[in-house]
C-alpha cells in the first residue's frame, strides 16, 4: 500500500492556509461562493478557515481533486 505521506490527496484533512489556497485557485473568492459550491453553510465555511473545525476529509479530497482536473486543463 502507498504511503499517503507520498499523495496529498489522500490526507484526511487540509490547514486552513491550504483551504485559503485551493479557494483562490479555484476561484472561490468569498466563504459564501465555496459554501454554495459544495453545498455547505458558509459558517461551516469559516469554521475551518479559523480552524476551529477540521475540513472534513471528503471535503478536502473534493478540492484536491477539483485542482489537479484544472490544471490538467491548462
């Protein structure tokens, strides 16, 4: 089995600057337009960019997943 040290995508959760990163280059520029987008409250939205709630793992892998299909795009 992989070492999931070696594939991001399969950590359970992200940091908060992590959230704040995938949000700009995916082009979410507010709590709200994420929220909407993945069907979630923008307080839960803002719970984890303060990180005071972990991002849920399906959450993460949702927009790991969402990056590297923009970028292979590109």
């Amino acid at each position: 089995m992989e070492d999931p040290k070696n594939r991001p995508e399969l950590l359970a959760s992200m940091s908060p600057e992590e959230l704040r990163r995938h949000m700009r280059l995916l082009g979410y520029k507010t709590q709200a337009d994420l929220a909407q987008a993945i069907g979630v409250s923008r307080s839960a939205v803002s719970l984890w960019l303060e990180g005071k709630v972990g991002v849920p793992r399906p959450v993460a892998m949702l927009l790991r997943m969402l990056l590297q299909a923009l970028r292979r795009a590109y």
